[in-house]
C-alpha cells in the first residue's frame, strides 16, 4: 500500500518537472525569424514584382542597422511602398506586417521614438529573414514551382 502512495505521489511530481523544464533557444528570435520569412516568402509568392524593391530595401535596411535614424527612414519607406502597392488590395498582408511590428515592440501607427539594442537586434533578424523569404521565393518563381494564388 505505501509502495502504491508514494508511486501515486512521485508521478505528478516527474510529470510537473518534466512540463517546467525548458526548451533550449531564444523562442522571441525564432518566432521573429520564422514570421519574417515567411510574410516575404508569401507576399513575394502573392507579388512577385515586390521581390527586387525588397530586396533592395533590406540591404538598405541592413546597412542602416547601425544608425537609427537611417533605420527609421528606412522603416517607412518600406512601410509606405508596401502600403501603396500591395496592401490596398490586400488586408491580411498588412495584419502580417503590424504583427511582425508588433513582435519587435513598434507600433506602425506612432512615430518610432527611439529603439533599444533588444529591437535593434530583433529589426536585424528581420531583416536578414525577410531577404532569405524573398530569395526563397524568387527561386520558386523562376524555377516555375510556385502556386501562385
């Protein structure tokens, strides 16, 4: 009988340890670096004429990193492009950016007052995998692969 009570008692307790133990890895970055990916990869998939403006604006924006105000500059320009020629006709494309915007903490409504190191760090994430979707996409498209829908 105390073999089968204190079994009945170890069991919840391997189980809430097992639960409390923590996977490996920065999720916050992996969420961003995923997302970004993905939201160009699809959108370029969507509108392949935005591939070569994107990936002009994250090498822009990958130069400008460093420099808040240029990154800034760079942030509403591609905001503005992406507003004029693709999201008035497509919604759920700019639900995308705000959430990625989001993720990094901006609000695309207010004006970016001033980024930490964490945001910064975060931008460049984006960056870099919102190019890797780009070029992802672009080698779809040109290999003939791509669903376009």
């Amino acid at each position: 009988m105390k073999k089968l009570m204190v079994t009945a008692l170890l069991i919840p307790l391997i189980l809430i340890g097992c639960i409390t133990i923590e996977m490996g890895g920065d999720t916050e970055t992996a969420a961003v670096e995923i997302f970004a990916r993905r939201l160009a990869y699809h959108s370029a998939i969507k509108y392949p004429q935005m591939i070569e403006p994107g990936l002009k604006m994250c090498i822009e924006a990958e130069q400008a990193v460093a420099s808040e105000p240029d990154l800034k500059a760079i942030l509403y320009e591609a905001l503005e492009y992406v507003g004029q020629e693709f999201v008035q006709d497509d919604p759920l494309l700019m639900d995308d950016i705000k959430s990625l915007a989001s993720m990094i903490n901006i609000q695309l409504e207010q004006p970016i007052v001033e980024l930490t190191d964490h945001q910064r760090e975060l931008i460049d994430i984006a960056i870099g995998s919102f190019r890797s979707g780009l070029l992802r996409a672009q080698e779809e498209i040109e290999s003939g692969r791509a669903n376009t829908a």
